[in-house]
C-alpha cells in the first residue's frame, strides 16, 4: 500500500473513530466479560474466536476448537437501566484474519451495532478498541448477551478475537449509590505545568485524595497511531488486559503527578485527562474532564515528525518463511537528525527459529516476545546513522502457523531536527 493509499484509508475512517470533542468529568461502573461456564460463558478455546459462518462447513477449519464458539457471550451487569444516564460498549479487539468484513455485535437481540472497519476488510492487519454507545433499553439488570458475528469478506476463513469486552454504565451525579459510597460530591481535575527541560509536569487535584487508589493519565495530541484507530490526532493509548497500555503514566499516591517526556511528540499542544479508581469502591472509575489545552514546551527549537511508511503490504505478516518488506522514505537527510525512535505494534504469533523477525536497513530491531499471540507495542530509539533517505523494513517468520503480524498503522520513524534559524 503506497503513502497515498494509507492518507486515504485514515480520512475514510469514520468520524466515531476521530478525535472527540472534550468531554465533562464523569462516574462509571464497568462490567467485564467473564469466561467460562460460573459466569455463562461455556466455551471449547481459551479466547473468545468469532467466526464467519462458512467456517462451521469448512473442510478444515471446521474441526478445530476455534470455529466451535457461536460468538455469543454474556456480561452479568447489576444496574438498573433507568438510573443510568449513558451506556456503552467497549472491547479489545484483535482485528482478525485480514480481509474479514462487517464485523458486528447485537445486544439482547434488541440492536445491531456496526463494529468500526479500520483497515482489516481491506486487507490489513489491525487491532483496535471500538466504544459503542448503546441503548439503555438494549440492557437488562441481570445477564446482557451479546452476539459477535463477521463476514468472511476476502479472506480464507472470517475471523476475529475479543480479548475483553465491557459494559460501561454511566452513573449520573444524583445516583443513589454514588451516595452511599460518599462519592457524590467528589470532584478531581488535571492540571499541567510546562517545564523548561521538554517536559510537562501533570497533577491531579481533588477534593479526597485520601481516596483515590490510581489515577491513570492519557493524553490528546498528535502522534503515532499506537491503538490503530485511524486517528494520528486522537486519545493515545489503549488497554492490554484491561490496564491501560501506552498512555502517559500512572501516580499511585499524593500528589498524584507524574513528568511527561515531550521530546519526541510531534504535536504542537496538548489535553490530558485522567481516569481515576478509588480503593473503596470496587468497579466504580471517575472520568475528569480533559485539562486545558497548551503548548508542547520547547517547540520553537526543534521539529518532530511521524514518518509512515512509503509503501506497505497488505496484509504485513510472515509465517512459513514468507519474507515481507515494507519501504519508509524520508523528508530529510539523517545528517539532519538531531534523534530518530521506530514505533511499531505487532501481534506476536510467534517468529519460530529466526532470531531476528524484524530488521530496519538488514540492522535487527527487537520488536516481538515469546509468541503468545498479543498486542506489543515497540518504541526503540534508532540511530541516526543507520538511516537513508528510503529505508527497507523486513518481517521474516518461519512457523508453521500463524507467525508475526505488524499491525496499522505500520512501522513508523519518530525524527526529530532542529528549527532553522531566521
């Protein structure tokens, strides 16, 4: 896939996808799936597999444990729909086998919502966390099914993973168990102090620190696309297991702050916002409201630029020897670079008996694990003089079997140069 072809499946994403305007602080109470038959969920594979239905027929696939699941799980969520004033739907979704189409989940036989295509019907290997706002009248205060359904596109057999799905009830201010649980009049808010060093000090305040038992930050600006939703401009990050994964940090006791490293980011201003979890109220987060907008400290001296690549195969995954490359062309010289990062997210199908799956210019970068077929998302630091104008990215995998994936947005070079002066 050309450059060209990547900017016009980024501005085909849809606008549920993109960036969203600020939102108030807010409660919430999560309910996750829970596996296995205790919680409702009998099951023949250790993940959750969603399966196009030309799979049950299929010769081959048929008879394995994975195309044996029906798609349907159940969440157990204890909530009365009428004091609830939100709903939704959120999920960590290995994208599937690439090609695989019209992706979909139904709620209590009630709705049918459209899961988000971000690249994989048109070939892609992805991955991505939709959030489906819902219908209170989709649930139920009691056990909610949910049937996850695909087509099978252009693939050879539709497919997908649902690594953990929740329901997320959103729990107005008056709630009466806010009341109880004495939270009805927190309040918390994100405050953020540049510094002269490239970075910005981040802290929390709140009314009842004493409380507050984690508060995760996750910033809004431009940067590398790490949770593959099509948006450079977006919330960074996402949740692996359901802990925040690639977000700015996290502060466990007061002050609640952290320093934020803005060396490397290529936007020029910045929100953040925190996601708070309090040691007394299990399964309760409160949500603040994003931080002012302000400059990226320092910008005025250096440039930083999110080069993606030139050229990209679709799908970009080797197994059984099957060796791919991708091409990244840059817009400077590396003389030019004052510093240089590779970001890439791979889905560690396992690299078999090659020592080095991944190499930028023939140098080995190590970006995979130990193959348990999950999300890894790389940063490395990457000399400058390695570099050339057009740079060759290879992915060499001999399993058997399902190998090495790299997910969208690609492999991608993180330059930093310094501002010309007038």
């Amino acid at each position: 896939m050309t450059r060209r072809q990547l900017l016009a499946a980024a501005a085909a994403v849809p606008r549920a996808l993109r960036a969203a305007p600020p939102a108030p602080g807010r409660f919430w109470r999560l309910w996750w799936y829970e596996p296995g038959l205790e919680h409702g969920n009998p099951g023949f594979n250790t993940r959750f597999r969603v399966n196009s239905p030309e799979a049950s027929l299929h010769p081959e696939f048929g008879s394995r444990s994975e195309a044996r699941s029906s798609g349907m799980m159940q969440i157990l969520m204890l909530e009365d729909p009428r004091l609830l004033d939100a709903l939704e739907l959120y999920c960590e979704l290995w994208g599937g086998h690439p090609g695989t189409a019209n992706k979909r989940v139904g709620v209590n036989g009630r709705s049918l919502y459209p899961i988000p295509d971000n690249g994989t019907a048109a070939g892609h290997c992805t991955h991505q966390y939709p959030v489906l706002a819902l219908r209170r009248s989709d649930v139920v205060n009691g056990y909610n099914a949910l049937q996850f359904a695909c087509d099978q596109g252009t693939t050879f057999w539709g497919h997908f993973i649902v690594d953990n799905a929740c329901l997320r009830a959103g729990l107005p201010s008056g709630h009466p168990d806010l009341k109880k649980l004495d939270l009805a009049g927190f309040r918390a808010s994100v405050r953020l102090h540049p510094r002269r060093d490239e970075s910005i000090e981040v802290r929390l305040e709140t009314n009842q620190p004493e409380r507050i038992a984690r508060a995760d930050f996750q910033g809004f600006y431009e940067g590398y696309d790490e949770n593959g939703d099509g948006a450079a401009l977006d919330w960074h990050g996402f949740t692996k297991s359901r802990r925040p994964e690639a977000w700015l940090g996290a502060a466990e006791a007061a002050p609640f702050s952290l320093i934020w490293d803005t060396a490397m980011t290529p936007g020029r201003t910045v929100m953040i916002r925190a996601r708070i979890t309090f040691h007394d109220a299990p399964g309760v987060i409160y949500e603040t409201a994003a931080s002012e907008e302000i400059a990226m400290p320092g910008r005025e001296t250096f440039r930083v630029q999110c080069v993606l690549p030139s050229e990209l195969p679709a799908p970009f995954w080797s197994r059984a020897g099957g060796r791919r490359t991708a091409r990244i062309d840059l817009p400077v010289a590396p003389a030019a670079m004052e510093r240089v990062q590779l970001h890439v997210v791979v889905w560690d199908g396992g690299r078999g008996a090659v020592e080095h799956p991944f190499r930028l210019n023939g140098h080995p970068i190590e970006v995979c694990g130990a193959g348990r077929h999950d999300v890894l998302y790389t940063v490395r630091d990457v000399a400058p003089q390695l570099l050339a104008r057009s740079n060759s990215v290879e992915l060499l995998s001999d399993t058997d079997h399902h190998g090495i994936e790299i997910l969208l947005p690609g492999p991608a070079l993180m330059i930093r140069t310094a501002n010309a002066r007038p």
